[in-house]
C-alpha cells in the first residue's frame, strides 16, 4: 500500500517513507510510521502522537481545534477536498524545521474513500514552485519511480465528483501509457474534467501524462476560465525541460478537452486542444472549434482556445468523453469504427447504469475489432450531472 509514494517528497528521516500515518474512511489509524513515531518520541513530538494515537484520528483534539480537524476530515471524506496541505513545525532540539502536512484521498474501484495518507514535505527554504519542480525532475530521473507515479496519479486516480455521476474505462497499450482523467470539484459549486491523450505510448508518454496531472493539481484555478486554463497548461508545459530524447522523439505534447460543469448544473463549457468532441444523450456528437495541441507553440492568449457552453436542457445530462484509442481501432478488415460506434453503443445504452453504459461501449469495441490487435492507449468517461 505504501510503497507508491513519490520519491521526489522529501521524508521526515532520510531512511524511511514520506508517509506519516494511515486511516481508514473511519478516521481510525491503522498503520503508523515507525520510523516518523520514533524521530517525533526523540523531539518533543509525544504531546502531538497523543494516548490515543493508535485510535481514531480525533480522539487526540478536543473543543474547537476537534471542530477544525473534523470539518477538514469531513470535507475530505465527501470530495468536497481533494487534498488537503499545511504547514506545521517540528520542535526538534537538534533543528527547527518547517514541513507540510499533505492529506490524500485514496478510493476503491467503486469511487468510494478507502484511506486517508499523510504525508510530511519538509518545506523550508521552499516554495510551491520548487517543491513541485522536485517531483517533476524526479519522473524524468528516476524510471521506475516514474512508473509508481503514472500509476498513482493516473491509473490508480478515479473520478469522483461529488456533483457527477462517472463510470470510466483507462487502458494503456503498455504497463504505462499517455491517456489520462483528471477533476477537481471547486468550492463555489463547479466541476472541472479534462481528458488528454500524450503523443506516443509507453514511459516517455506516461511521464508526460503524470506531469500534466500534477501541473493541473498545482495550477489549475477555477476564477480563471476553460480557456484560460488550457493557456495556462501550455504555456507550464513549454517551461518544463526539454525531453532527454528531444531529437529521436521530437517535443511530446497532449491533445484533449477541458470542460467545467457551472456551479449552477445548468450548463457544460468545453475547450478542445485539438481533441474530438464529447457526445450527450441528446444530441449526440458535438464538433467543437479546436485550439491546437498543448505543449507544442508558445501562445498566451486564452482565445486561442474557443471556448464552447452547451445547456444541458438543450443536449441531456449525460455524455462521454473518449480518446482516439477507441475511435481509431481497426478491424481485421482495415475498417475503422470510428465515433460513430462509440455513438451507437451510448445512445443504445443511453439510460442503463454508467459502469453497464462503459461495458456496452467495450463490448461494441471488441466485437467490432474482432482478433485484431488493440494499437493505442485508451480512455473513455461515462458522466452524468446531477439536476439542479
């Protein structure tokens, strides 16, 4: 369970985890980081581990700090936070050192909390931007932390909104692969989704795609438009780097949507970097006006992006978003079957469950693809948006 977590977090000791504790969606610990517990008993920590640690995570708080910390849980517990972060400081006799504490939600395969993981990042002399360059060059460093990264942060990372209704399909062609999901649910009601599709397969895509992911955690900001967002992204991913293979492989770059569900769920905006269109229940396919790709020509103005808001009273609530893994399989034949059967196999399903809608979509697939090879990463989302 814990042997996932990204090396590019500074540990509290240099031999042990970054992982403080564990607990279930209960709130009760069950599992405890020797190493921290022993460093925290020889630095004046034991006020903070508390009689009770072994317990539940409040039974060491009590009045209005209980309060507080029950407020975050909660929130955490519900979506309404992905992640929460905050800076403590260690009273070490040795050394006073600032770190943060970072909070992560993990779900099981039904989208619901399985765990809660604590982390400490040792932050002094830090900020956001240079912890977050930390993580970035250590996917590039490290191939194998890469991969427990990808899988982490994009296998391993559902969509659970707590304002939609999602099923989703991801499949790399390889171990890893360039296709990822990525939400956020803002505070004033919003919903963020965006789907990419990394140029390439295998670990130079999966790095890319879990260097978007965590560039979208760090900066995406819900004040600002879709558009301004996608420029935004762009503009972070020129600044990484230059891929190590720049002349074998030429620059990497991603194609996909960003779409916001309004705070009010009355209606979708969508911005295509150079991605297909999503089809709703009603509707159908949808042909936005494609910006280009991400990560391949400096651009900061947003309108490069066209931006596109569709009523859900006009379209339906439901819909789905795919890459072209799915759109481009061939048949034994050398027919493709192209949008039009992803169409076909939604609006057949078009009111069945979403993990019964995403199973009909693949069925249509493999029947279609017979015993020819799959050739392309893969991702499909099936959403539906709650009613006002």
């Amino acid at each position: 369970m814990l042997s996932d977590m990204p090396s590019s977090l500074v540990p509290v000791d240099a031999t042990g985890e970054d992982v403080l504790y564990v607990a279930d969606a209960q709130l009760n610990v069950v599992f405890v980081n020797t190493t921290w517990r022993s460093f925290a008993d020889s630095n004046n920590g034991k006020p903070i581990l508390g009689a009770a640690w072994n317990s539940n995570l409040l039974a060491n708080f009590s009045g209005s700090a209980r309060l507080r910390w029950q407020t975050i849980y909660e929130a955490l517990l519900t979506g309404q936070l992905q992640t929460y972060e905050e800076n403590f400081i260690c009273s070490s006799p040795v050394e006073r050192r600032t770190y943060r504490l970072r909070i992560c939600r993990h779900l099981d395969q039904a989208g619901k909390i399985s765990y809660l993981s604590h982390h400490a990042v040792h932050v002094d002399g830090k900020n956001e931007a240079s912890i977050l360059g930390e993580r970035l060059r250590a996917l590039d460093a490290d191939p194998e932390a890469m991969v427990k990264a990808y899988q982490r942060l994009v296998a391993g990372r559902p969509v659970h909104s707590a304002r939609l209704t999602t099923a989703q399909y991801l499949a790399p062609l390889q171990e890893v692969g360039g296709d990822l999901l990525w939400h956020r649910d803002w505070p004033d009601g919003g919903t963020d989704l965006v789907i990419a599709d990394v140029m390439g397969h295998g670990t130079e895509a999966a790095c890319l795609a879990a260097k978007i992911v965590l560039l979208l955690d760090a900066h995406a900001d819900g004040s600002l438009t879709v558009a301004e967002n996608v420029a935004r992204l762009n503009r972070l991913l020129l600044e990484l780097p230059r891929y190590v293979k720049a002349d074998e492989w030429g620059p990497l770059f991603a194609t996909g949507l960003f779409l916001r569900v309004d705070p009010t769920l009355q209606a979708v905006t969508l911005c295509s970097f150079g991605h297909a269109g999503p089809i709703f229940s009603m509707t159908g396919k949808i042909e936005p006006v494609a910006g280009p790709p991400v990560g391949i020509v400096a651009n900061e103005k947003a309108d490069a992006w066209p931006e596109l808001q569709l009523r859900f009273t006009d379209h339906g609530r439901r819909f789905v978003i795919f890459t072209d893994g799915l759109t481009e399989q061939f048949n034994l034949a050398g027919e493709m079957i192209g949008e039009a059967g992803i169409k076909r196999a939604f609006l057949r399903a078009g009111s069945w469950p979403l993990p019964r809608m995403i199973d009909a979509i693949r069925a249509e697939l493999d029947a279609f693809r017979g015993e020819a090879q799959v050739k392309d990463d893969q991702a499909l989302l099936a959403a539906e948006v709650a009613a006002p």
